[in-house]
C-alpha cells in the first residue's frame, strides 16, 4: 500500500529525524525569534528542492515544494519551534543546554517530524500534482506566532488544506486521536484590580478591604460558569494568581488577580468577557470599592474540518489499521495558535501518543512538565502520517 510505503521510508532515515529533534531540545529557543532552531532546519534541508520565504515578525520559515506531476492543489503542513521558559529535569544525555528553557511541550518533535515529511515528499516529488508548504513556526506559545505569520503574507496564496500534529507523551503509544469540530479551546488572560483603602488590620470598618470583595468575584465567577452556560457548550474560568498586602497586620489598599477563560464558541467567548466585567465590578462596587477588568485576548477556538479529519483517520488507518486511529469525544480546554490558520483554511490538527510502548501512559509526565519524556521511535510514524495526508489531499481533495 502507498502509505505503508511511506512508513517504510520515513523509518529508513529515522536516524536523521531523531537527530535533529535532538539538536533542536539541546538548544531550545523562546517566542517569536529561534535562529538556532530555524538555522538547523536550514541546514538539514538545503539538499531538498524547496523554495523558502522568510518575513519581518518572526524567524518562522515556509518551504515550498512544487511537485513535479503537474499543476493541482496546495496543501500546508505545520510544525512549532519554540520552547517554554522552564528547567528541564529529564536528565537526558541531550537535555537543555540554555537555563531556564526547555522544550516541554514537544516542539522540537513537531519540527524534526515535519522536516521528515519533506524528505519524504521531496523524494516522491515526481508523482505529487500541486504544491506542499511546510510551515515551521515559532512563537506558538503565547506569542501568536501564526498570526505572524499569516500577516507577513508567509501563507499568500492560502492553501487549500492544513493539517499539524501534536504529541501527547501520556497517550499510548502510537495513537493517533482527533475530532471533528472543536478540539481546542480559545485562551484569554483576564487582569482584576480591586481597589480599595487600605488600614490598620485591627479596625478594618476605618478601610475599605480589597481582599474579601475579591474572594466574593472568585466565587461568583465559578457560579456564573455553572448557572451562565450550558454543560453542552462548556467554557472554563480559573483564577491563578491572587496578589495582595505586605504584613499580618495591614489591609491592602489593592488587590491583583489574573487568570484564564477557555471557551469552545466564539458566542461564549464574547459572553464570558462581558459577564467577567459585569461580575467584578458590580461587587465591588456593591461594597464601595472599584475593580478594573482588563482582558488580553488570546488564540481562538481551534476547529477541526470533518473533512480533514476523515482524510487524515484513512491515513492513520492505512499506516497502522484501523486501532491506531481514536475519536476523541470531548474537546480538550488547552489551546493552540494553529487556530489561526483553521479559521482561514480548512484542515485539522491530530495527537500522536508518543509515551513508551509497554508503560502505564496515564502516569506518564504530560506536556509542559519539566520532566517529560518521548519515546522517539514514533516519529517516523508521525512523519508519515503528515506526508501521507498531504499526499492524499493533493491526488483525492476532501474525497
């Protein structure tokens, strides 16, 4: 079979893959700018006959490849290339080298992987109608890389079809899993500031005290959740941070709170502003105190095409059979900036479980754990599957 092919191919360089992953963790890269990581996909792609485009916001890179068949469709693969700002504690032989960064969240598997997909096109260029961009991004976590992107006209013309993976280091081994429909969150950041009149902790009728009033807006903020919104439509408030006083014996003038709100609709994620505004400074203000509600928005609701999704589950079924692709019922409340290419081409993202085969993957460290581990012979599977659904949608579309 065509896609066994691929597998077959993609496990005979595994080596280069798995070296690359590996250069890229021990030199990880924060936000919009990753030179090191963008000079090693360079680097290990300059034999491949790609044309590159680079813009001004980011080092982000897109590699094109015109298949030699002829003219046809435009299909996007994606892989993120920055870390996160953490200690690694894996103890690796290849673990971080740049303290206070790690690749936590498996970006370095992302790119290596994607890189892999290239070869394997670029091999069979001569059976490909239509053009493949690879899409290395930076700036995944938080930075809105992909919006850069987008803007910078990196993605001009748009593809027709997007597809990205993501590993999952506690999901077992090898399976693929995705949904149609929502499958991630949108994420904002909301910033609370009670302001009162702070006193002598003793006679606390003399002040205005911030810090029950901004207990009381965490409270009602979790009941808004349950009694504003419904179960089928869920939205997620969480309060993370509460910072106020400087002594036992002192009320503080002010109190700062920050936290997230997760959606998975656009309609709610305008509610769940409004209603996060509307909550804290009505109490406040029914206490004689203000609070000043400011919300930094984050990456929309990331939506998967059915149609993508069915492609892309025939891919993982052909490579693997038909165990190794799992529909996931529920949403996962994370969130991803590859939602910004879904809201303009339709595609989809999938999980590849990637925690050792034999092991109790539910007590594997999950993503953004200073200690989690990969098991690095699933990457050529997660290469092929990137270059089979490429593959399928240049030759079938959304068949």
């Amino acid at each position: 079979m065509l896609q066994q092919e691929l597998l077959e191919q993609a496990r005979g360089f595994s080596d280069a893959i798995v070296a690359l992953r590996r250069a890229i963790h021990a030199e990880p890269e924060l936000g919009l700018h990753t030179p090191r990581t963008r000079d090693k996909v360079r680097n290990a792609l300059a034999h491949l006959p790609l044309e590159w485009r680079e813009g001004p916001s980011t080092t982000g890179l897109v590699a094109t490849l015109k298949g030699r068949a002829g003219p046809g469709r435009r299909v996007l693969l994606r892989g993120d290339m920055d870390a996160l700002p953490m200690t690694e504690e894996t103890g690796l032989p290849f673990s971080s080298t740049i303290p206070g960064a790690m690749h936590a969240c498996g970006h370095d598997t992302h790119t290596a992987m994607l890189a892999g997909a290239a070869e394997l096109l670029c091999a069979r260029a001569d059976r490909i109608a239509g053009e493949v961009q690879f899409m290395f991004q930076p700036g995944e976590e938080g930075f809105h890389g992909a919006r850069f992107m987008l803007e910078d006209g990196l993605i001009d013309p748009l593809p027709d079809a997007a597809f990205a993976l993501h590993v999952m280091p506690n999901s077992p081994h090898g399976l693929v899993a995705g949904r149609a429909g929502p499958l991630l969150a949108s994420a904002d950041q909301f910033d609370i500031v009670v302001q009162g009149r702070g006193g002598h902790a003793s006679m606390p009728h003399d002040a205005l005290d911030p810090v029950p009033v901004a207990c009381e807006i965490v409270t009602a903020l979790q009941a808004v959740v349950t009694r504003k919104f419904p179960v089928s439509d869920p939205v997620v408030a969480t309060v993370a941070r509460i910072e106020a006083g400087t002594a036992h014996n002192v009320i503080a003038d002010r109190v700062a709170m920050r936290g997230t709100l997760r959606t998975l609709s656009a309609t709610n994620r305008a509610r769940l502003h409004e209603a996060l505004t509307r909550v804290a400074t009505n109490i406040a203000a029914a206490h004689g105190l203000s609070a000043d509600v400011a919300i930094t928005p984050g990456f929309p609701v990331t939506v998967c095409d059915a149609r993508a999704v069915d492609l892309g589950e025939k891919v993982v079924q052909d490579l693997t059979g038909e165990r190794g692709f799992h529909r996931l019922d529920s949403p996962i409340m994370g969130a991803e900036d590859f939602s910004y290419v879904l809201e303009k081409v339709p595609g989809a993202m999938f999980f590849l479980g990637v925690a050792h085969e034999g092991v109790d993957w539910r007590s594997c460290c999950s993503i953004h754990s200073t200690r989690m581990m990969v098991d690095e012979s699933v990457l050529p599977l997660g290469t092929a599957v990137l270059a089979g659904c490429a593959e399928r949608f240049l030759a079938e579309g959304f068949a």
